[in-house]
C-alpha cells in the first residue's frame, strides 16, 4: 500500500485533476492499493480566506475552519470522479470520515488519533481512497483545519497509521534542492536527506514540506518522497540517516523571509521572566524561533526572537499586556529582516562550517545580527534585503552546486 | 423561535452576505431565536457541477453529493462570520451535523428525521445558528443532496422539527405573483395562498418554491412567507386556507419550459402495461407529469406524458428497454413544449374557468396538445414559442392584473 499526496498546483485545474487521475490509475495497475491525499485547488484556500477577511476582521476559528475545509472537499470529490471516470473505482472521504481525529485547537489543530475503519473498508472494496487532507474531526466533534501544509501531515500520518511501503509527496518542485533554484540556478536536487536534515530545512524556509509533517514522518519511521507530479523523475527521499550518507557534511542552504524580529529591551534579570514571556506567546499557539539573550548589564538584558509575520499583530499585543506586569521598557519590531541557514548532518563534526559561513558573508558585506547554532543546522539573520546574494554566497562558498568535497552526490 | 432561508442570490458575494446578517441580527433583535439556512453563493453549484461533468460524464453519485455540498458550506460559514464581525454570536453547522437524516438516493435524497440536538443547544447558549441548505447525511453515512432548490425543504423541515413560528423564505423575487412579471407586466403580487394552490403553482413551473418544501409544509402546518431579501416589503403567506380567501377563484397562471413530452404509440390496450411503464420510470427517481391515454383502438393506444427534460435521455433509455417487454412500437419525443397552468382554489366550484381558459387560447391562435386538470388547476400543453403569449392572454382574461371580479385581493 502506498499514500500518495497531490499540493493545490498538482490539481488546480480540471486538465490538471485528470492528469493526476492518471498517475494515481498508474499505481493502482502496478499493484499497489493506493490511498490519495489532496489539498484545494490552486489557490482556493486563499480565495475562501480572503472573503472571511472581507467580512470578519477576526474570523471565529470554528467557522473558518468549516469555510476552509470545503476547497479540500471540492479537489477530492472531483478527483474521485475523474478516477472513477477513467474506470477505477474510487471513493473519497473527508477528514472526518477518514477516521483523523484532533485536538479541538482550530486552525493548527494536531492529529491525536487515526480510526481508518472506513478507509480500510474501502480498500478492501478494491476502492483507491481519496481522503481530503489538512483537516479532521476534533473531539469535541468539530471541524478542525491542520495549518498551512496540512495535507502533506494528513498523507504522513495516514501512511503510518495504515502502514503504508512508503508517502509519495507530488508538488510543483522536482525535489529539496541544495538551495532554492529560483535563486541559484546551480542548486542541485538532492537524492536523500535525513529526517533531522529536513527538519532543519524546513525550519529554516526551505518551503518543500510542512515542518510538523516531518516530524510526523521521522517519529513514525514514514519514508517520503518528495517528487514532482509535472513528470516522471524520482525526487529526493527523505528517511533515517544512513550509512551511504556518512560523508556529507552539507546538505543545503535555504532562506525564510516570513518572520519578524521582537526586541525586547531592558528585560529586569530575573528568574522567571523568560518563561513568562513564552509561555504566554505559546499560549497564542504561535512558534517562536532563535531566542537570542544577550548579557544582562545594570540587572537588565535584551532579548530578541523571531516569530511568524502573520502572527505579528497577534504576539505584540501579548507583549503589551505581559510586559506592563514585569515592568520591562517596551518591546521593538522589525520585520525586513531574512534568516539564512545551512543546513547538514557533518556539520557537528565539522566546527570550521559555521566560521566559512560568517566568512562568506563577510565577504558580500553583509552583517550578521543574530546567530543561532544546532548541532546540523547554522543560521544567521540579517536584512531582508540581504537574503538571496547571502544565499548564493554561502551555497557557492561550500560548493554545493558542483561535485565537490563533501557534498552528497548519491543521484 | 423563526428560521429563515437565503437563496443563492441573496448571499452572491460578500456585500450581499454582509447584508443578509444585518438582517438576520435585526430579527435577532426584534426577540426571535433564529435559525438560518442557506443556499451556496450565486452559482457556485453549478460551476461545481460544470467541473465534476468535465471530468466524468456520468458521475458517480456520491462522490458527486460531496462535491455540490461544498458550496453551501462555503456560504454558511461565511455569513455566520459576517453575523459573528456584526457582534452578534453565531455557530454554523452542516447537514450532517444539525442532524439532517436523509435517505441514501444520493442527488435527489428525502428527510426523514432530523435530529436537531445541537442546533438547540446552541441556541439555548445565545447563538443565532446557521445550517448548510440541501444536504443530509444518509442512514449509510454519506452525505447527500436534496435536489435543486432543496434548501427551502431544509428550512421548512427544520421549522417543522423546531416549531418555529414561521419560515421565512428570502429570495430575489418579492413573492408569488399571478404570472412571472417578468412576462406580464401588470401581474400581481398575492398576499396569501393555500398550500394547496401553491404546490399547483409549484408543480405548474412557478419558480419561487421548490415544491417537496411546499409538501412538507402543508403536512406539518409550516406558515412560510416568501419575500425579498432586496427590500422590507412584505411577500406572500403560504397557509391553510382561510375563511378570507373564500372568495378566491383564481391565483395565477404559471407556464413551465422545462419538460419534454414523450409519447407511445400503440401500447397493447391490456392491464397491468401502464403499471409498469410507470414503475420503470418511478425507479428512475425521475417525475411524471400529465399522463394521457387516448381511447384505444384495434386493442392499441398512445399514451403521452411529461418528464423533466434534465431525465429526458435515462428516461427514453428506460423506454427502448421497457417497451420492447411489451411488444410497443416506439416511443417518439418531443421536447418544443411548454405547459401553461391556471390555478384557484375557486376552480374546482366553477365550471366554466375550464372553457374560459380554452377559449383565451383559442382567440391567440394557440392549439392545445395536451389538457389535464385537477380541482384546483388546469394545464395545457402547447407549443414552447406560443409560451408567453399564452400566460398574456389567460393573464388577461381573467382579469388577474387588475382589481376585477373573483380575484384575491388582500393586500
């Protein structure tokens, strides 16, 4: 059995749904039982959003999520159709008819449980089973939405929920690249790339799979591929480290220019207040990225973090109400700047990484204003402005575009 | 306690939506509990339905009700944000979930339960709520669709199983009129008519009501009144038959383009042949309209009937198969057809409406196919491009414009 999910540019036409119909038949004929996750068409979901905003400057969470979850219902349906159309039998399921059970947080709700009664009933039928991804059914019996990227969660988390031989990802890209082949036409598409590596990928703006999905996948031990639905090529796999990877120290660099910086000054040097502070931004149910403290002088520190720009507005009213109680000066935002980071399973072993890194953007001129390390990822921000020749600087200095030292080559 | 239903038009965009929550909050105000259902966007559906034929000429009809029933989702979470941003709280829920039990004949499927358990509760917590028009979920668990203009049944089922005051049925016409002003100018708007006159009406190819929503009211003693989501004026009652209507003779003439004639020759003149021509169609799901045999001769005889052209090729199917049983020539088709209906409760105590309406065709030049009559309505089938001119001339003959004798007049 295997679980295949198509984005919104893979069904975002009629010609397009076909198309898919197609290669979904394909599998069906190889043999395999095939289980089908699809998003909205094209841009649906921004549509829909964009009348919810029209009409409520703050949308109720449960009403949106009922309003969003029908552009995943329109792209099943009618890939069921056209599937069914082309002489397979097909049936599709929501996410609540699918069996995927989450918590009742509204538009980033998390998959709790998986109850694939009817999906396996269907299979069984001889059936290829379309389930609507990015949604589900919460425990207080509502409809929930997953977050951006959802359906890509809905495709892992079914695919180990069912024990599927493995999750096919199609979207409109061949692959993860070393960087983003828009910016540097030289990047390479790589073959493999460890669960940890595309965690930090994806953490760090590389926009090929949902963060939470790859966690998904590495917990439950999923093997994805992530491929283009546009052609027949193999893409890149993503699966535990493995011997044949050993050797590679970089696997590629990627930029995010969907966060802002806070700032907060003169925070008083106390235990407590950096717990207090995050705990209630968490409360928001908003990431925050590279904490950053800087040595406290006269009792008082600064403290900067980046979060996501469309959670902006939401996190500095936060700020507001919690820094009044802690009597902390006032908080600053900028939000033109870009994060920077390379990513790869050598660099732990590999400490010079991180100095050819500063260097090479030392070498454009461009200032670092915040860093921030983990044992296989190094990012620096600095201005937005800065973010694609930072980018090319660093994949060139390292030599990921050719066949070079200590690059993975494996294709 | 009030339910009151929006058309298609009236929630066609956001202005339109944001417009149908003034006045949803208004009769909020005013004391009601309100429930509210709604229709999908403008023609969404049939953009939906435009697709799913584009990809699979006979779509499969589950997957199908899947797909339709995203429009209504659309609308109604959409209008119950808009009802939310107006201050006001609001909680939308599906077919499925205001526990609309349908059936399992999937695009057409009949009510019959509704188990509206979470609707009351949150009314009971303060909200106004708003259900998904024209959908259920099946004994089997699969959502369906009622059919076109379904929507009207969800309202009046609900206000049935609510014992809601009334049904409000917000359209974009302003409520049921002697003939479509549309064709005749002068026609009037009736401020009250008999369920009974209604479904004639209905039946006879007035637009403003689907006619099962007409049948549900009349069998749970629904009041529903049909107005204008444009404006504030009042539109027409629809009810039981009161003591001033009494003198009512005649309520409108209505005409319908939308069926075709179908036409057997030399049925062999034994029982139990109509029987079953009739069940073969009845298993359709399609409706029969105006069955007519002529006198038989040699032991043969033609039976005409009516049968909405949207049925006319599984129909004509369903007779190549049934006919060649019974050893019947042919059946030919005719679908250049209109029928015009006169309906009044008054028909059925005066005689002479029948000849009257015969002789305002006759004196257009107008030949009739076709005559059925009822005891409150009298069809005739004629050719499609005398349509108009026909609905003018009966229009006018029984003086239905104007103030004149044996016409309702309440308003």
């Amino acid at each position: 059995m295997i679980v295949q999910k198509y984005g919104g540019t893979s069904v975002a036409d009629t010609g397009r749904i076909r198309s898919v119909a197609g290669r979904v038949a394909g599998a069906k004929q190889a043999g395999y039982d095939v289980v089908v996750v699809v998003s909205a068409m094209g841009d649906t979901t921004d549509g829909l959003l964009a009348m919810a905003e029209e009409l409520a400057p703050s949308p109720n969470a449960r009403e949106l999520d009922l309003l969003l979850t029908a552009g995943e219902r329109i792209a099943m349906s009618l890939l069921s159709l056209a599937i069914n159309a082309a002489g397979y039998p097909a049936a599709s399921y929501t996410g609540s008819q699918a069996g995927i059970i989450t918590d009742t947080a509204h538009g980033r709700a998390k998959i709790i449980d998986i109850r694939p009664g009817r999906i396996l009933q269907a299979l069984e039928q001889g059936n290829i089973v379309i389930v609507a991804g990015f949604q589900g059914m919460s425990t207080a019996l509502d409809v929930t939405t997953l977050g951006r990227g959802g359906s890509d969660t809905t495709a892992v988390a079914l695919a180990a929920a069912l024990g599927a031989e493995f999750c096919e990802i199609y979207t409109d890209v061949p692959g993860v690249f070393t960087a983003d082949p828009r910016i540097v036409p030289e990047a390479r598409k790589l073959h493999a790339v460890s669960y940890e590596e595309m965690l930090e990928l994806a953490a760090s703006g590389a926009k090929v799979l949902q963060l939470r999905s790859v966690e998904y996948a590495r917990t439950h031990g999923v093997k994805v591929h992530v491929r283009s639905s546009f052609n027949d090529d193999p893409g890149t796999w993503i699966t535990e480290e493995d011997v044949r990877m050993e050797q590679a120290i970089i696997s590629g660099v990627a930029a995010d220019n969907s966060e802002a910086k806070i700032t907060i000054e003169d925070v008083p040097d106390r235990p407590g207040i950096a717990a207090a502070i995050f705990r209630a931004v968490a409360d928001e149910g908003a990431g925050v990225d590279m904490i950053v403290q800087n040595v406290g002088r006269d009792g008082k520190a600064d403290v900067s973090f980046l979060v996501p720009k469309a959670d902006l507005r939401r996190i500095s009213a936060v700020m507001d109400r919690v820094l009044k109680e802690f009597g902390a000066a006032r908080h600053l935002i900028d939000d033109d700047i870009a994060k920077v980071s390379l990513v790869g399973a050598g660099i732990k072993s590999h400490p010079a990484v991180v100095a050819e890194m500063f260097a090479a953007l030392a070498d454009e001129g461009i200032n670092i204003e915040m860093i921030s390390t983990s044992s296989i990822r190094v990012s620096c921000v600095i201005r937005a402005g800065d973010s694609e020749r930072a980018v090319r600087a660093v994949h060139a200095k390292f030599g990921l575009g050719e066949d070079a030292r200590g690059v993975r080559d494996h294709e």
